[in-house]
C-alpha cells in the first residue's frame, strides 16, 4: 500500500513541478462511484476528476513543495485522458489505480507510470460503465460488451484476455450496452443490461453454453430498464424502475423477493442500491439524464433504508447531515456505510449522522464569464444562451478567495436569493456591487423557480443585501420573511439579460436581448434606454466601452457596432460607425481590447466568430494562421504581413475560432479559442505565443472566458471543465520587509526542471523596490547577477553570466533590497 501512495506522491510532484505556473479547479462535488482501500483512505470519481483522501497518512512525510493536505485531485492536469470519470477500482494484488471515463478509455495509475487503455488496445469501446477485479483479473463494462485483462509476472501492462459481446457468446450476454456489474462472493459476474441480467461463473466465461439470463421469461426482471446491482455475502439485490428485487447469488437456486411502495420504497425512480453485510437493503432516489448529467427528484426522501425484519428507516432533505442533492451511489466497506452525492460529495455515517468531506470546490465545471472585484474575488458564472438546464452548467455563481480556508463560496437558487441558475453574465459596478445576468425564463418549460430579470448582490453591507431589476420593477430580498418586495426602482427594457457592462463612467449597460439597452446610473437611477439600429432583433451579447466609444457584439444579428462618440449611445444618433468590413456584419462577437502598442499605436483587437480583427481607426486589419495580417480594403482582404518562416503562428497553425480576449497589465494580448488553447500576442516583439493541450495543464482547448486576477498575478482561464490559472506577473506589491527568503527546487536539477526561484515568504513577493539577487560559487566568485521578474521574485536558469552553464557543486545566493538589508541562502546544482 505504501508503495502506490508513494508513486502517487511522486506523479503528482513531477506535475508540479512541470507546471509551476498553472493551477487547476474543478467540481469534485458531483460523484459517481467511490472506492474505500481501507478505513480513511479512499478514492472517489467524479466529472471533475478523481478525489483521493487519506494520502499522505501511508505515505512517507512529503516534499515541502507539495501542500500538506489528507485531500487532492488528479486530473487531466497530471494526465488523465479525461476528467469525467465514471468509475474507478484499486487493484491490490498490482497496487494499481484504474480509472474509467465516460469517452476517452481507462487511465491506469502503475508502478510504470500513467497507462491507457482505450479502442485502439482491448476496448470495445471508450465508454466505460464498471470495474471490477479478481485476483488481478480486471473485468471492464462498456456499451459495446466486456473486455478481460490480466497481468502475468514481470509484465507491468494489462494483457487483454478477451472481448465478450451478444454475438459471440451466443446471445449469453443478453446485451452489449451494459449499465452495471459486479463479482459476487461466490464467483459469479452479473451484468445488467436493458435486456435483463446476465450471470456467468467467471471461471466458465469461455463456454457460451455458461451464459445465463433473468429475464421477463424466468423472473421479474423486464427489459427497457437502467437497473443497480449490488451483492453481499449470501444475496444480490437488484433495482427495476421503483422496485428492488432479492435473489440468492447463486443464480439457480432460491427464490425472488420484491420490495415496492408496500414494502417501504418510495414512489420514485431509484438511483442506487446497496446490500450490507447485516441484510440491510439501502435505497436512494432520482431519475439520471446523462444528456444534462443531472438528477431530477422530486420528493423530500434522499434514502431509505429496509432491514431484515422490514423496518424502514428514510432519511429527508437537509437533515442527519445530508443536504439536499441526490444521492448517486451507495456503498459499504467493513461495516461502514458510504454515499456517494450528485452535488454534495462523499458522506461516510457515523453515530446516526453523515459526515462529508469538507472540500470546497468551484461550484460547477461550466464556467461562462470572469469578473474580479475590487476585493480582488473571483467571480465565476455557469449560464448558457437557452431556458433550460445545459451539461454541466446553468448551476449559478462561484466565489472564489484565496485569502480565506474554504476559498469557494457557491450561490445558486437552494441556498440563495439569486433568482436563476442560468446566469449568464456577472459585472462588477464602482461601488464593487456584484450584477448578475439571468437568460430568457418561460413558465412551463424553464425550470419552476427561475425567474426573469438581474439580481445585484451587496456584500459590503453588512448583512449583504439582493436586489431585482425587470421589467415589471424593482424588488428586494426580505430575509426575514424570506420573499421579494417591491420597492422604488428603475424599468428594464426587458427581462432576458444577455449582457451587463460597465462604462467608465459608472454607468450600467444592461443589454435587454430582443428589446435593446437600458441605462442605470451608479445609483441606480434610469439615465437612458436606446436601441442599436444595425442589429435587426437587439440580440446584443457584448458591451464594451473604450471611453470614447461603444462597442457591441450581437449574436448574428447580424453582427457588431460601434458607438464611435464618448457620449451615450442614442438610437438615431450620427455616430454609428460605417464601413464595416462584411466578415464582422455576420458573427457572434465575444471580445473587444485597447491596446497602445509601441510602433503602431492605439488598436481595438476584436475577437469573433468570424475571425480575430484589429481596427486603428483607419483600417481593418485580420489576423490568421496562413497569413499573419491581411488589411481590409474595397470590400476585400489582401496580405500585408506574412509570416516569417519560423514564426509561431497564431493558435499554432490550427484552424479555429476565437472565443475569448483579454489584454493583460503587461499590454499583452491573450486570445481563447474554440479548440486549440490560447495564443498570446506580444506587441513589444510582434510575436505570437501559443498554449494548449496536452503541452500545457489546460482543462479544455475550448477557452470560454478569460480574466486577471492582479494580487496573485493570475491569468484567469474559463472553460467547460472548470478553471484554470496561469501566472503571468502582477503589478501590486505591497510588501515592506524580507521574511524567509528561500530556494526551490533545491536541490536544483537543470536538466528537469526549467528554473530554480527564488521568493520571499510568507508573502512570495521581494519588498517594493529596487532589489538584486547575486549567486556566487564556493570560491566566493559571483557568477550572475539576477533581475527581479514581474513576479518580484527572482529565478536562475544554472547559467553564468555569460550564458555558460555551471558546473555541479554548492552557490550562494544573496539578495538585497535599496534600503541595504540582505539575506542569504545556499544552493546545490547538479548536472
């Protein structure tokens, strides 16, 4: 055991150190399936990755790089192949971890590293419902049939045994799209399927004549049903739309024993079953939508429980420590009782009560648009363009605060006033007032308690107040009676908000989608409401205001317009621009940036469906990947810079579309895109840069968003699986005084990691000014004199002054700030 936590330990540290600059979230919160090793160390999959608990009790004390937490994800950052992971079995007879995903295979967590196995190499398919092992025999479930590995002595890799489906076991196997499996005690598979159940004894898996089937001919199974399995010692229990059947596991001998709403089950589909070791039948409720990823219930019970003289015990929303989420799966492991949540984690009872794990995590994996406040939060929204639920979004907004323990707060529509899940833009105002956007609501198909219009959350007031805009009025959030009442206020323009911005002068545009803009001033008094004439039907998605102009981006309708005037934008006023080139008159517009550059001056960069575009004022100019700059000119597009032959090109030659633009303090430009990360643009060199996977940590080549975080120096990356950071420097230091100075990596390995840094704790950053960093050798000669970054902090390649590598051996390293004072440390290099 202490084996595979070291080598987890080990992977995870290479992680790190490989990507010293980039920082992953993901919601854990939503669980699939869980394994418990032993009491205190588990594992639990989720569709933000894997969740593994108790690490660092088995495994030898860490490094200090890594933080000192019994909690931690792996995750496509470390290199799994997928962060939506369905199931996951340890191995103990090879000390290995295998993880199933929903569409990219099975990670394998070795003694050799990470492994795959997907289609190309004993899969019949990449969609993996379950894993079960027996005596290093690896059984694996799909939708297209059964794959059997093995591992022989002295093979490190996973032999495929053979592949198993309806055609060549005879139909033994009643199905190829299997929902679940298990092993039973006394050596029989089952596999569920909508067909019914197939069972064969794993030791006549090669004899067709083996394979049996309950069916609607032989049992109570019927066909047309996603059923849960689950076995103890003696019987197996098996789930059929609200009904819970009983069998021995010895499929041919006994007799059936159902439990309905008679018997004590609940009047509702059921989620997940479980047998204990005391004959304890436990039940959980919710009808799965794996199109939405979601449950929907819609009773006050989460589980019941049906022991052996048939006392039902149930237990409700928000009581004995459970919330009010779905329970996903249940389990039991040396007489405990585990349950997996699809919203709220993993619980493990415990004197009548269910503990969860304290983890806090980003609310949601869709992340659709970044706002930081003045506090420097992170505010994070998961709306969608739609009057429904979508996969992984539409679950409200995330708070994000390093400065605190539990450094995400999530409001949603259970546990706040917010007035929507489906919030789809966030602005901060100049009185650091937090607006929150809500999509277009429809009774009868948007989901019951959703509501139209914007809420404007106060947390500066103590206690924090919410209040409603729409087109009926202006309301606020009672929070003692627990209702919205009606106070003075300003009109919408409309009720779907689309789009929510700031100008720089205070004022609040509200993009009323289908109706037009509607103006509040900061004290939320109406100042105007106008209409953009160039867009057809007002379905406005972006607002952006330079200080002498508008920008606004619709969605194909047909395109952009720009307010070229610093006064407010007026319906038939003469400042709407013209000449447009056509490629901007048809697209979705999803950013706009100001940017001085040193040679050309001022430049508006505009990313959109349509392509990546600069305007000086004069001209339009088009960025691409086979030319670097074409210029706009008699309704046509010729080039004007072609790359040099060694360029990197924008998003790395790759064909696809800008999703996202953000200019940084730096006057860099970084530009998401649909597939293929992020490319960066410098105008100090002229040059693209590009970042994308798998040569960098991202969750997604599809960025949503992107933001900056200036405390921490973070680029703040937005994507469908959740949030990424990457440090790209920061302009705020408030430091005053050196603290602990110290070195790290050390000792320092120039062939495997790229930099040794050199940083001042606890605040990471040197004091404010002028600071220097001089290394010397053993003989006391200095051999580099080093530049503080634009992190305040200083790094060494392992290379002289000169650019000449040092030889291996002990330096000395000594930084000074203006005011005089020092402090030094000791290196060691090894080549």
């Amino acid at each position: 055991m202490r084996k595979f936590f070291l080598l987890l330990s080990i992977i995870i540290l290479c992680a790190v150190l490989g990507a010293q600059n980039w920082q992953t979230f993901t919601n854990t919160t939503h669980v699939y399936d869980a394994y418990i090793v032993e009491p205190g160390i588990n594992f639990y999959s989720t569709w933000g990755g894997v969740v593994y608990n108790g690490f660092y009790k088995l495994s030898p004390p860490p490094l200090s790089i890594v933080p000192p937490s019994e909690m931690g994800t792996y995750t496509t950052r470390d290199g799994l192949v997928s962060n939506d992971i369905r199931c996951v079995e340890f191995i103990r007879e090879t000390q290995n971890l295998w993880l199933g995903s929903s569409a990219a295979g099975i990670n394998i967590i070795s003694p050799s590293g990470i492994q795959v196995i997907n289609n190309t190499n004993g899969l019949p398919s990449n969609n993996i419902r379950k894993i079960v092992e027996n005596n290093s025999v690896i059984y694996v479930a799909t939708d297209q049939g059964l794959s059997v590995f093995s591992y022989l002595e002295g093979v490190s890799f996973p032999l495929l045994q053979h592949q198993y489906n309806s055609q060549n076991t005879s139909s033994g196997l009643a199905n190829n799209n299997i929902n679940d499996m298990l092993l039973a005690a006394n050596g029989y598979l089952y596999i569920s399927t909508a067909f019914g159940v197939s069972y064969v004894h794993v030791d006549s898996l090669y004899q067709d004549s083996a394979w049996q089937n309950w069916n609607i001919t032989n049992s109570p199974i019927d066909t047309g049903f996603t059923r849960h399995l689950s076995a103890n010692g003696n019987s197996i229990i098996i789930s059929q739309n609200k009904t819970v059947y009983r069998h021995s596991i010895e499929p041919n001998v006994g007799f059936w024993t159902g439990y309905g709403v008679l018997q004590g089950v609940r009047d509702h589909e059921i989620s997940g079953v479980c047998i204990d070791n005391d004959n304890n039948i436990w039940i959980s409720y919710g009808e799965w939508n794996e199109n939405l990823l979601r449950y929907s219930l819609s009773q006050d019970v989460l589980l019941t429980r049906i022991d052996a003289n048939n006392v039902v015990v149930n237990w409700q929303k928000n009581t004995s420590g459970l919330s009010t989420e779905p329970i996903s799966a249940i389990l039991t492991q040396a007489g405990e009782m585990f349950l997996c949540s699809w919203g709220n984690g993993f619980y493990k009872l415990s004197d009548d009560i269910w503990n969860r794990d304290e983890r806090m995590t980003i609310g949601f994996p869709k992340v659709a648009e970044i706002a930081t406040d003045h506090t420097n939060k992170i505010w994070l929204t998961s709306g969608n363009i739609g009057i429904d639920y979508v996969r992984k979004g539409t679950m409200g907004v995330s708070k994000y605060d390093h400065k605190v323990y539990n450094k995400w707060t999530n409001f949603n529509q259970s546990n706040s006033p917010i007035i929507s899940d489906n919030i789809i833009s966030v602005t901060v105002d100049s009185h650091n007032r937090k607006w929150f956007g809500t999509w277009e609501v429809v009774d009868g198909s948007s989901p019951v308690g959703w509501k139209n219009g914007l809420t404007v959350y106060d947390d500066n007031a103590d206690p924090a107040t919410w209040k409603r805009f729409s087109r009926q009025g202006s309301t606020q959030w009672n929070p003692t009676t627990q209702t919205w009442q009606s106070i003075p206020g300003s009109l919408l323009l409309g009720n779907t908000i689309s789009e929510i911005a700031i100008d720089q002068n205070s004022n609040m545009l509200v993009a009323c989608s289908g109706d037009g803009v509607t103006v509040l001033n900061s004290v939320d008094q109406l100042v105007a409401n106008f209409q953009v004439p160039a867009l057809t039907s007002q379905r406005i998605l972006y607002i952006y205001h330079s200080g002498d102009k508008y920008f606004f981006g619709s969605n194909n309708d047909p395109g952009i317009a720009i307010w070229n005037d610093s006064s407010l934008p007026v319906t038939t006023g003469e400042h709407w621009l013209t000449g447009i080139p056509s490629d901007l008159r048809s697209c979705v517009l999803y950013g706009v940036i100001d940017v001085n550059t040193p040679y050309e001056g001022r430049q508006f960069w505009l990313a959109a469906s349509s392509g990546l575009f600069m305007w000086d004022q004069t001209n339009w100019y088009r960025y691409d990947t086979s030319v670097k700059r074409s210029i706009y000119s008699g309704g046509e597009w010729s080039t004007e810079t072609p790359y040099y032959a060694d360029e990197e090109r924008l998003f790395g030659s790759v064909r696809t579309t800008p999703t996202a633009i953000y200019l940084d303090p730096f006057n860099r430009i970084w530009i998401g895109s649909l597939g293929n990360g992020i490319s960066k643009y410098d105008p100090q060199t002229e040059r693209f840069t590009n970042y994308f996977m798998p040569n960098y940590p991202l969750l997604s080549n599809y960025v949503t968003s992107l933001g900056y975080e200036p405390e921490q120096g973070l680029l703040l990356i937005g994507t469908p699986d959740g949030l990424n950071t990457m440090e790209i420097g920061t302009r705020l230091n408030d430091t005053q005084t050196f603290g602990k100075v110290v070195a790290y990596p050390n000792p320092f390995y120039p062939a495997r990691h790229s930099e040794l840094r050199i940083i001042n704790l606890p605040e990471i950053s040197m004091p404010v000014g002028t600071n220097i960093c001089r290394v010397y050798d053993s003989s006391g000669a200095m051999v580099s004199e080093l530049k503080q970054d634009e992190f305040s902090r200083f790094t060494w390649n392992g290379n002289n002054g000169n650019g000449k590598k040092c030889s291996s051996g002990i330096y000395f390293y000594v930084v000074s700030d203006q005011n005089g004072n020092s402090k030094r440390g000791k290196i060691a290099l090894i080549r």
